[in-house]
C-alpha cells in the first residue's frame, strides 16, 4: 500500500514516535509505504494536494489536526472534483482532532491502524459558499459567538486546551448578538443570535459534544442554533457541551437539514473545521457520502450507529 503523507510538523519535543520519522517507521512496520509532504506554512497542505497525482497512490493521509484535514479535503475538491478519490485517512497529532474521534480515531496509534486495516467508511461533506466560489468541511462550520471564542483563543494558543476556556470567559464578558436570517430547507428563522453551528460530525474544540445526535453519513447537517441569553445562562449552559447535555437550556435549538442559507448583520466571520476564514452571507449544502475515510468500527454504546455499519 501506497501512501501521501501530507503532515504538519510537530512543535516541540516529541518523542521518537510522535515524530515524522516515527510514524513512518510504523506504517513501513504495517507494509505501508509514505511518501511524505510536509507543510512549510499555514494551508500549504491545500497546495500540495493540488500539486498531487492521486493515481499515484492507494490513499491520502493527514497527519496533523482538524485544520490539516480541512486543507487536504478542499484541496482534493476544489482541484480534483471530476477525478476518483482515493480513501483518506487521519493519522491524529493536532489540537483539536474532534472529527476524528467519529471515525473512533482517539489517537495516533488509532489512525495507524485504521489505515493498516483498510475499512472505509463513505462520510458527508458540507460545501459552503464565498461568493461564486465553493469551500468544504467535514467536521462543522460556525459563525458568532463561536468564531469571537476561537479567534480569541488563537492568541493565547501557547496554553494549550486553556485557550479555548480562556476565549469564552473573554467573550463572555463582552457578550455581543447579531442579526441573523437562517433558512433552512426552505424555512425561514428571523431573529437575533448568539451563535449557530451547522455540525456534520458532534464534537468541536476536542471534546466538547457540540451535537450528540449528528452522524457523519446521514445525508444532514445539524443546526445548533443560541437564542441571545444572559452571561450567567451562558456560562452554566458552556459546562454542559463536554456531556452535550446543552439543549436542555430553552435558548438552545438543534434542527436538521440539507441546505441552508445564512445572512446577517453585522456580517460575521466563519469557523469552518476550526480554521478562521469567510465570512456570511453563505450557502450550506451537503453532499452525501461524497468522500471515504478509514475508520475503525465502533463498539462503544454511546456512539450513535454509523449508516452502513
């Protein structure tokens, strides 16, 4: 088996195995043979793929985050769209890594041996709009209060995990709402908002349960949708999304859908995959079963049953 390894380098002291080197020392122990491309800056992994002859190899790995992932996917389907697509893979060493853990991909040994077993599963994409030209993403795509939190986080990045709760108690604290008209299959929600997720996979930051009834292969997005409510509500309601208990709050709204179409004033910056980029108005539309990940099948009860298993 041949394989494009298309990986971010590692910050900081890694041991032998978290390296480069290491993970292709355990795919050539696996009869998995790497040809590796290694990303110089932030979504060089869309221009390399671009650059890339698929019929070169057997599949396309990301070793890295969400928004390495993110990167290899738009550059799959933005310059290869009439083409085959080989399976992908994730080989987990990111930050985040929440669209993984719904392929029950919790770690980099997970991903290896993933790939070395060679099941796939066929997943939706979510294409959305910026002007007349289409994106992609495959975990979920944000706007409001969401987007404040991570572009605040993003400056505090050196805390790790703490980051992210650093981002909501600052935003939090300047707590801002928008205008908004949502439709969504045709029906039209007027209003102002907090925030909206549209969430093809159910978790976001890591481990946060952002929608507990979403699945990867149905054909849907889930709309997580935040009524304007009062700091206190807010930060009780935060706790809740690592057990995605949050919908018990009445300001929270989750509604299903194929296509959406999303307008607001101010206009607000999107989070697709966790990368800071576009901005609304926008357009959603998922196309199903559109590409195939490796995967390791799921025994555990709380994982919602995936499509064709």
């Amino acid at each position: 088996m041949r394989i494009a390894l298309v990986a971010k380098p590692p910050t900081g002291r890694q041991n032998r195995s978290h390296t480069i080197p290491g993970v292709v020392d355990q795919l050539a122990a696996l009869d998995i043979h790497s040809e590796v491309f290694e990303t110089q800056y932030h979504a060089h992994a869309l221009k390399i793929v671009q650059e890339l002859s698929l019929t070169q190899f057997d599949a396309l790995v990301a070793l890295g985050g969400d928004g390495t992932n993110y990167h290899l996917l738009n550059g799959l389907l933005k310059f290869h769209p009439d083409q085959q697509i080989p399976p992908l893979g994730i080989i987990p060493v990111g930050r985040g890594n929440s669209f993984a853990k719904d392929l029950n991909i919790h770690s980099m040994a997970d991903g290896i041996a993933a790939i070395a077993r060679q099941k796939t599963l066929d997943v939706d994409v979510c294409r959305f709009t910026q002007g007349k030209e289409f994106f992609y993403f495959v975990n979920l795509m944000g706007f409001g209060f969401v987007t404040d939190v991570a572009q605040t986080a993003a400056r505090f990045g050196w805390t790790g995990d703490l980051s992210y709760v650093i981002g909501v108690f600052h935003r939090t604290v300047n707590l801002q709402f928008h205008r908004m008209e949502l439709e969504i299959d045709g029906t039209l929600f007027r209003g102002r908002n907090c925030f909206v997720e549209f969430c093809n996979s159910r978790y976001t930051g890591g481990n946060m349960l952002m929608a507990p009834e979403a699945q990867i292969n149905d054909g849907y997005f889930d709309a997580v949708i935040l009524s304007p409510l009062s700091r206190l509500s807010l930060l009780t309601t935060f706790p809740k999304l690592f057990k995605g208990t949050h919908s018990t709050n009445p300001r929270v709204r989750i509604l299903r859908g194929k296509r959406a179409v999303v307008r607001t004033v101010p206009q607000k910056v999107l989070l697709p995959d966790g990368e800071i980029f576009g901005a609304t108005p926008t357009t959603i539309e998922v196309l199903p079963r559109r590409v195939r990940y490796f995967y390791i099948r799921s025994e555990r009860k709380e994982t919602p049953k995936l499509q064709n298993e």
